[in-house]
C-alpha cells in the first residue's frame, strides 16, 4: 500500500487500514443483491433441472455445439 493512500484519514495510525470498522458510519446497500439472489435461483433450478430432466440437459448441450459448429463453418 502507497504511503498517501494509508495516511489519506486524519487520526489513522500507519498500517491501519481505512476501511476498518468506525463506529457512526453509515455502510451503503450492496447494488447486487438482487443480481445475486436471481443468479442464485437460476443456477439452483439448472441443477434441478438437470436432476430432474437429464433429457433437457442433452438438447440444450446438443443445441450448444450444433450452433458452435455453425460458427465455425
């Protein structure tokens, strides 16, 4: 770490990290939360898709390569 980032708060003693916690300071909401939670979703209803309908996990591999063949032709 650079000296002017570690000594850009007043009152922080050197090597102390700026992002340590500070009573009174208001955290900002995570932006991805709800990115987060429907990726979650998908991947778990893919894995259940997988388990429960192996058939649909061979066409959409099927369907994959037939169209990566069709690039490269």
């Amino acid at each position: 770490m650079t000296p002017h980032v570690r000594d850009e708060e007043p009152g922080t003693a050197p090597g102390a990290l700026a992002d340590a916690d500070v009573p009174d300071r208001d955290v900002p909401p995570r932006k991805g939360e709800v990115r987060e939670l429907l990726g979650l979703a998908l991947a778990a209803g893919a894995g259940a898709l997988f388990v429960l309908r192996p058939e649909f996990y061979a066409a959409g591999v099927h369907f994959l390569a037939t169209q990566a063949a069709a690039l490269v032709h």
